[in-house]
C-alpha cells in the first residue's frame, strides 16, 4: 500500500508523564491553584469578569473573529490551493475557586470556512474541557478531562479534512514528607475518526490508550527535585489491521526551578514496547528498544523577554508498521514592550521527525512571528505570519509540502 503521512497534530507520541512536568514549564507556581487565563486562537486573555453566580461561579465568555490568506489549504504538494478565510470562535467558562481549590468547565466552537475550496469549504470544530484541583497542604488531586473535535488538513491518504473526535482523561495525586515525595496518575484517550468517503477508511485508526504512570522525587534544593519513574501505555485498536502494542518507560530526570528565573523539567529513560497480534500485512515483527526524552527549560531572561526551548524522543502507532519514533524541538522567543507593556512580539520555531521501523522519514518545519496589542485587559489584536513546510525522503518523498499562512485576528474575553 502506497501511504502519506499523518497531519502534525495526528503524531500524537507517548505522552508517558500523565503529571504536567513536561508541559508546565514556565507557568507559575501557582498556575494549578488559580483559573487558567483565557486561551483560544492564539489569543491569551486574563479573566477579568468578578461576578458571581450564587455567590460561587463565576461565568466568562469569550471569542475571536480571524481573516487571513493561505498558499496551500491542504498542506498538498505542488499544485496547491490558494485560499482567503475566514474564522469565527466563541466560547464560555464557569470557574469556582475555594481558597486553593479549583473547578473549571469550558465549551468552545468555531467555524472556519475556505471560499477558495472547490468542495467542503468550512470547517466546524469544537471542544469542551474541565479541570478540577484540589490542593491540600502535603496532598494534591488533580484530574483533566476534555472532548473536541478537530480537522486535519490531510491524513494518510485522505486529502481534504479528515475529522476526528478525541476524548481524553487524567487524573494523578502527589504528595510529599520532608524531602521525599511520590505521584500516581491514570489516563485514557478515545479517537473516532469520521466517515470521509475516500478509499482509506479512517475507521482503521479508531482506538483507546490507557495509561498508568508512577513517581518517586527527592527534593535536593528548595524548588528542585531528583526523580525515577515508571509510565506503562497501552493501545488498542478498534479493527486489528493495526498493530496494537504495550510501553514500558523507565525515567530519571529533574524538575523544578533554578533561582527565579528558570524552570525545567529534564528526563531522560528507556522505552520497551511489547507488540501483540493483528491481521497487518507487517513484514517483520520488529519492536522499538531504546532511549527516550523529555526535556524542556523557560528563561526570564529579562522582565520583559522569556525564551523558551523543548526537545522530546517518544514512541507512537503506525500506519503498515510496527512502530514510528518521533523527534521534536520548539523554540520559542516573547517580548513584552510599548506603553505599559501592552505590545507582545512573539517567535516561534518547530521541527519534529517522524520514522516508521519500515525505514524513511517525514520533517515537518514550521516557523511563526506574531505581534500583538492589548487594546484594553479584555480586548487584543493579533497579526501573524506563518511558514509550514514537509520534507520526506524516499517513498515520503512525494509528499512534501510548504505553506505561507498570514492572518489578523481579534479576541475578547471577559
């Protein structure tokens, strides 16, 4: 079978840590014991409505209005679809705080549409999440959950928007007794893919994940810890023409900050993945065996800048394979400048590689400059540019593209 390749967001790898060791990084130390600020289409917008609803929700709102212009749609080879859009979200919250304790409900949707697209010209997606944190003096319960359901602009040999909905929870409790603390996390993951008509059923990629995840850290300073962990994943198809497989990671690492200004989380371990039977044509029985990473450092460098940079090695399904590694890096650059710092300039580069067992590899670059301007604490605007590229090698080859993506967007939130 002839493959392409999956759409970036699709490369979901291991995400071994259920804990947000990795992906906190540069939030506040607080940022599990206050409502998070409002975030959607690239806007982040602190919550500034303080009325409460029997004296105990507060209600927030929220939406953007984005118009832009893009050289490929469908992230497609030469020919490409050039096309103006137009984007539209709107969205709400309930937030209820009790001293550190914290409940959040959030439901947004939005409809992109693309007049330049010959068929199926809008896109409609949506998401619904919660948080909840419970935040006692030497024990934490945390849990997340969320729904949404998103389109990729190409996936394995669809081209057009291929439609998936996600379900997803976790939950992980840490603790902690002098120097010594621990943390326990479960997580499991629904994705149903949607009916496109096209010859490859996407149905074949509807699966679960389960995941269990433990941590034992030592505290060596006062906001830095030594740590060992053990996470276990296991993914499982709906249809067995694809190879399900177990992980096995064990990780040691740090995590925590260095004086004021910088804040890391650095694992590094080894992956086992343990395949079980299906009826794909693989070739091989091969396994993945090897070293895994997650690293990633933010640095105030001044009050007003903050650079930011994240490497992972990790572990994920594919599609007439046993496996595909994935490698990715994102830097990233934001500056606060202009009367009362209202102005943000952000810069933004990733790249990450995926690589079946079966050989060959597929990069995706993608780099992103953006300015913004806070009219008033609940109203900005935002200009952005964006180049996306593909570069394959061997039978990926043909699949290479490249985008140009520019946009002005404007969002509110109460």
């Amino acid at each position: 079978m002839a493959l392409g390749f999956a759409a970036a967001s699709s490369a979901r790898a291991l995400d071994s840590e259920t804990f947000d060791d990795f992906t906190s990084v540069g939030a506040g130390e607080d940022a599990r014991k206050r409502p998070a600020p409002l975030a959607f289409d690239g806007h982040s917008l602190e919550p500034s409505f303080a009325y409460k609803v029997l004296d105990f929700l507060t209600p927030h709102a929220f939406g953007a209005e984005t118009v832009g212009y893009t050289d490929n749609v469908l992230l497609t080879p030469s020919p490409s679809t050039h096309s103006f859009f137009e984007k539209t979200t709107i969205g709400g919250r309930g937030d209820v705080q009790l001293e550190e304790h914290v409940f959040s409900a959030c439901y947004r949707a939005s409809e992109t549409d693309y007049p330049g697209l010959d068929d199926r010209t809008w896109l409609f997606e949506q998401q619904a999440d919660a948080r909840i944190d419970l935040n006692f003096n030497e024990l934490q319960a945390h849990a997340d959950g969320f729904y949404g359901r998103y389109g990729y602009p190409s996936l394995v040999q669809v081209v057009g928007f291929a439609p998936e909905q996600a379900y997803f929870a976790q939950m992980w409790v840490e603790g902690n007794w002098n120097r010594i603390g621990g943390k326990l996390g479960f997580s499991a993951r629904r994705d149903d893919f949607e009916s496109t008509g096209a010859a490859f059923a996407l149905r074949a990629l509807d699966k679960k994940t389960l995941g269990v995840d433990a941590q034992v850290n030592f505290k060596i300073f006062e906001k830095l810890v030594a740590l060992a962990e053990y996470d276990f994943e296991t993914d499982i198809f709906d249809q067995k023409t694809q190879r399900d497989f177990d992980a096995h990671q064990v990780r040691a690492g740090l995590n925590g900050t260095l004086g004021t200004k910088l804040a890391l989380s650095l694992k590094f371990g080894y992956t086992y993945q343990q395949l079980h039977g299906s009826s794909a044509s693989v070739q091989d029985s091969r396994h993945y065996s090897g070293f895994n990473a997650a690293c990633a450092a933010s640095w105030q460098i001044l009050p007003e800048l903050t650079l930011s940079a994240a490497y992972r090695h990790d572990l994920t399904f594919a599609v007439g394979a046993d496996y595909e590694s994935v490698d990715s890096i994102d830097l990233g650059a934001s500056l606060k400048f202009g009367p009362n710092d209202k102005i943000t300039a952000r810069a933004g580069f990733t790249w990450s590689r995926q690589t079946p067992d079966t050989g060959s590899h597929f990069d995706r670059i993608q780099c992103i400059a953006a300015v913004s301007y806070a009219i008033q604490k609940w109203l900005d605007i935002q200009a952005y540019y964006q180049y996306s590229q593909g570069l394959g090698n061997q039978r990926f080859a043909s699949s290479g593209y490249d985008e140009h993506r520019v946009g002005l967007s404007l969002g509110i939130g109460f």
